[in-house]
C-alpha cells in the first residue's frame, strides 16, 4: 500500500466522486481509478460501489477508513514537524506551569523565548504537579515546569531550574516580625491558611506531628492569592514559596529548624519525538538559568 493510494481514497471517501476526488488530488480520474483497484485488491474486496450517480462506501470500505484516514492524519502531522524542524516561524508550544510557583520568577524566560521566536505561540496551562505529570504522559502537555516530593515517573526526564525556600508569611504587626527567621516550634498554637495544592502539605504535617506542634487551620483554599490575600488581612500565617511572596502587605521570614525547600525543573517525556519549539524552549531556560537564576541547592533570588 502507498501513501498516494491512502490520499486518494481519504479524498474518495469524503466526496464519493471520482472526478471531484481527481481533481482534488491534482491526478487524472484513470489513475486515480487505477490507484483504487489496486487497493482494493490489496484488501480482497471493493472499497466502493461504483454506480453512474451513486458513488458509495462498501461494508468493507467503511471498515477501513478510520484506519486510512488517521493514517494520512499521521503522515501530515509528521510532514508538520519536520517543516518545523527546519523553520519555527509558526507554531504552538504547550507549557504547564505549576499553579503554585509564583508567575514573577518565569517572566524573564517567557519574554526571552517570546523575543527570539515570535512566531511560537505559547499556551500555558496551570495546574498542580501531579496532573501536570499526566498531561505530559497524555500528550496535552508538551514541557512543564513544576516542583514535586518524591522520585519523579521514570518516563519523565526533568532539568533543574531552581529552588526556593519555603517562607512563613503573616500580616505586619505579627510577632514573627520581629525574628530574622521562624523556627518550626513558633507556629504552635497559630492560625494556618492553608494553600490545597501545596505539594508538600503532607511532608510538612509530618514534621509537625514529629515535634508534636498543633495549629490551627480555618481556611482551605486552592487559590494561592486567595491565601496570601487573608494573610495580608491578619488572619493567619501562611507556608509560602520564597518566590511567590509578591502581594503587597505580606511579610515573611525562612522556616528554619527544619528548613525546608522545594526543587523546581523543567520535565519532558522521555523518547518522545518533540517539535522544535520544545527545543527551543529548552535551550531558552537553560540560558535562562545560567544568566543568574540559582542553580540547585541554591537559595532563590
């Protein structure tokens, strides 16, 4: 089976006209016609029935054209990509960012990208780590960038970007302002906002229970600005990013005793062929990076 046999029944199928489907296919009818036969005697039976006004599909026909016409969806997909391998003058980029890391920390990197590929499109979905992993395995998702506890899937590959501490962040005025730092031990007794996805929620209630502190948690929400907002207000402390502590009226200080810390990377599928914009996007960051942005293990900026 050849391709332009493939092209020339998608087309067949969709008109049920030989002389239309020709002239779409820029061939004369007789080839076209020949191209038909030979298909159908490669599948053991007619793929159309040919009547004067009333071109059709067989029950074998209707059988196989999902199948032959995903095949040509494939090949042009294909023919897509490696036009883009030679020129990335047009084209969308799929990014996930996790929904907790502060957006000030990323604008450097998406306007450098942006200014050396204007014809990309990037469409950036927010989510948290766990379902930015199966976007990624789906192929909804062709890069993200996100911090997670624990191994990363083996059909992952990650790149270190940075990492930040986590801070305790509360309202001028608390008496966590007058410390340098916080020590796990001063939240006892506290108000807590909580922030539901905080990838850390467990390990830092762990740490908690293990030196036997209790807090109090009033408010649950998943959205960080809502968290930092109550914070702003006074009505509690909140276990913050270092870099997305940037609502006005929000002071923080590092936890300390333990410290704790989180590693943010830029993770892709492994083995998967990817579009030249992914790597762009990738030489991008990793410039990003190496023109200041912390390296592992460093505190963030």
């Amino acid at each position: 089976m050849e391709m332009q046999q493939v092209r020339y029944f998608v087309a067949l199928a969709e008109l049920l006209n030989f002389t239309r489907a020709a002239e779409r296919c820029n061939v004369s009818q007789p080839s076209l016609t020949r191209a038909i036969k030979l298909l159908e005697d490669e599948f053991g039976g007619p793929l159309f029935h040919r009547e004067r006004a009333n071109t059709h599909l067989t029950e074998l026909g209707r059988t196989v054209r999902p199948y032959l016409e995903h095949l040509w969806e494939q090949v042009q997909a294909a023919k897509t990509v490696a036009k883009g391998f030679r020129s990335l003058n047009e084209g969308a980029l799929h990014v996930g960012l996790m929904c907790t890391i502060g957006p000030t920390k990323l604008i450097d990197l998406l306007r450098a990208f942006r200014e050396r590929h204007r014809g990309v499109t990037v469409r950036l979905r927010d989510a948290g780590s766990e379902r930015l992993e199966a976007m990624l395995l789906d192929g909804e998702l062709e890069v993200a960038i996100l911090a997670r506890v624990g191994e990363l899937d083996e059909r992952l590959h990650g790149l270190p970007l940075f990492s930040e501490r986590f801070m305790i962040t509360f309202a001028p005025g608390h008496r966590f302002e007058r410390m340098n730092a916080v020590p796990m031990r001063e939240l006892h007794g506290e108000t807590y906002l909580s922030r539901a996805n905080c990838e850390f929620v467990d390990h830092i209630r762990a740490e908690l229970d293990a030196r036997g502190i209790e807090i109090q948690r009033p408010y649950r929400s998943e959205r960080d600005d809502w968290v930092l907002a109550m914070v702003a207000a006074g009505l509690g402390f909140g276990f913050t990013p270092e870099c997305a502590v940037t609502t006005p009226g929000v002071l923080a200080r590092p936890l300390v005793d333990p410290e704790i810390s989180r590693h943010v990377e830029l993770i892709t599928v492994r083995g998967r062929p990817h579009s030249p914009a992914v790597g762009a996007f990738v030489r991008e960051a990793m410039a990003w990076r190496a023109r200041g942005c912390p390296a592992l293990g460093q505190l963030a900026a």
